[in-house]
C-alpha cells in the first residue's frame, strides 16, 4: 500500500512517481492510469521477472494499492489527474538510493554482459534501451535493466501478434551495441533457459485483473498462456534475426559522435 506520494520523476515519460510503501520501503510507482495503462505494467512485470530469472539485475517488482486520496494535496494538475485515474492496483519498482544512469563513456561494460542484455531486448523487442534513452542504471558499480513497459509491441494487437513477434531484430542503436555483445554466447545460455515453465511462472504473476476483458479472450489465463507463446516462439528463432549494424564510412554509426569514438576499438560481433 502506498502511503505517501513524494515526488514525480520527471524525466519518465510515463510520469512515474516516487512513493513510500507501508513497509516504510521506497518504490518507483507505475501507475495503472499512465498512457500506456495496464499493458505497460504487464510489460514491466513479464519481462522484468523474466530477465531476473535469467540472471540480469532488475530492481525488485512489487504489487501496490493506491488510494487515489493521497493526491489530494498534490499541486500539480497532471500528477492529481494521474493518481486520481490509477486507485486500485498499481506496480512498486525498488527505488535504487544513489544510483546514476548508464553512461557509456565512464561505465565499462563486458561483451558477455552487453551481450546478455541485447539477447534478452531481442527476445521482448525492446526498443527502449537506446544510446538516447538506455533504461540502464548503474548501481553499486553494476548495471541494473529499469522500465519495459514499452516491450512486447505485439500484446497491443494480439490478432496480428504471431507475425508481429516473428520480426528480427534491430540493436544497431542498442545502447550496449558499442560494446562488442557477444550475442551468439548469450543466446547459447539463454535459449535452453527459456522454458515453457519458465515463462507460464512469470505470467502467473501479471494480476488477474490487468488480464481480465481483454478482446478475444475468454479469461486472464488465456492471455497468460498468449505471452507464453509468443515469447517461447521467439525464444527459438530470434538469436539469428538480431542485427547490428556495422558501422560504414557513409554511415559511421546511428550513434552520435561521442559514442562512435568508441567504435573502431570495439569489434561488433
Ligand atoms: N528503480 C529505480 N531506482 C532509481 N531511479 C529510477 C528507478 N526506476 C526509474 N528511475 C529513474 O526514473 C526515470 C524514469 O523511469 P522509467 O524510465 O522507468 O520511466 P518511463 O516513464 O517509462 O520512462 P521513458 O521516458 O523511458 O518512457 C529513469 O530514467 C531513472 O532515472
Ligand atoms: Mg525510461
């Protein structure tokens, strides 16, 4: 339960916020009355639970009452009408005290780490993790993987979502692209992991009632077993569809210049 509403992060464009929890923890809120709603939560969970399970640090994913009173006192308009449109169930990520966004130039990172990541982003079609904008923390000297809640493009379309998981694809502006990822060893490691059991435990803890009315559906463990599918059909098939694209001299990189500096020292694999 959510007992204070401490501030909204501004740079989110989804206007999370920072809230303290009844167990006096402190969470990064995503509320269920954002743009994307319900399935941007869905996202975070699925995939956030996922990657963890592979061994990829993701702040712990909690389940969060909103009692919309606490923004009453609120001053901003758009954050009152936020909390207002999200009482009920909402999604807590463990707030990282003192952590800095990824920045490639200060942070190294190993090609069989960068080559974990891209492998999981291709795996959720994550387009959210860009040198513009990496969803990377760096906490404690180690990378932590925030905000999926763009991923999975295909469940806003679930009648086109088969052809829709079935696309390559393309980490040349993966934030960790720069880094040589070794690809081919992070799907080695990953494929035999991602199991039907493996994904049916991880869509067993997206609530009911972000599942419940879904167009075409029947009941919230039909769409359980719609992420289950298309995921475990993409687990099998994407690892020789990502593509990073090699820098050219007519196209040095998509990356800006400061990143393609690095370039010619780090192989693209
Ligand atoms: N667990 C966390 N601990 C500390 N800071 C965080 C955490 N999660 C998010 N942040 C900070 O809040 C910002 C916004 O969070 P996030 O990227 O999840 O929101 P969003 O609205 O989905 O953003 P986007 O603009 O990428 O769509 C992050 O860039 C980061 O600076
Ligand atoms: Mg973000």
């Amino acid at each position: 339960m959510a007992t204070r509403y401490v501030t909204p992060l501004r740079e989110g464009g989804s206007l999370p916020g920072i809230v303290e929890g009844d167990d006096l923890g402190t969470y990064i809120m995503k509320f269920s009355g954002a743009g994307q709603g319900r399935k941007a939560l869905i996202a975070e969970v699925v995939c956030g639970e996922l990657g963890r399970r592979l061994g990829l640090r993701v702040p712990e994913l909690v389940r969060m009452e909103l009692d919309p009173v606490i923004g009453l006192s609120e001053p901003d308009q758009e954050v009152q009408a936020l909390l207002k449109g999200s009482g009920g169930l909402n999604l807590g990520m463990d707030y990282l005290p003192g952590s800095l966004g990824f920045d490639p130039l200060a942070f190294e990172v190993g090609a069989r780490e960068a080559g974990r990541v891209v492998w999981f982003d291709a795996l959720i079609n994550n387009v959210d993790r860009s040198w513009r904008n990496p969803n990377l923390l760096v906490w404690h000297g180690e990378l932590w993987l925030i905000d999926h809640g763009a991923a999975m493009i295909w469940h806003h379309n679930w009648p086109a979502a088969e052809k829709g998981a079935a696309r390559p694809y393309d980490a040349s502006d993966h934030a960790l692209a720069t880094f040589g990822p070794d690809v081919a060893g992070a799907a080695e490691e990953f494929v035999p992991r991602v199991t039907e059991e493996l994904l049916a435990e991880v869509a067993a803890l997206v609530p009911d009632e972000w599942l419940a009315d879904e167009p075409g559906f029947d009941s919230p463990d039909e769409v359980r077993q719609a992420y289950v599918r298309t995921l475990l059909a993409r687990a099998h098939s994407i690892s020789d569809r990502i593509v990073i694209g090699e820098p050219t001299k007519d196209k040095p990189s998509q990356a800006p210049a400061w990143l393609a500096a690095k370039l010619p020292r780090r192989a693209v694999k």
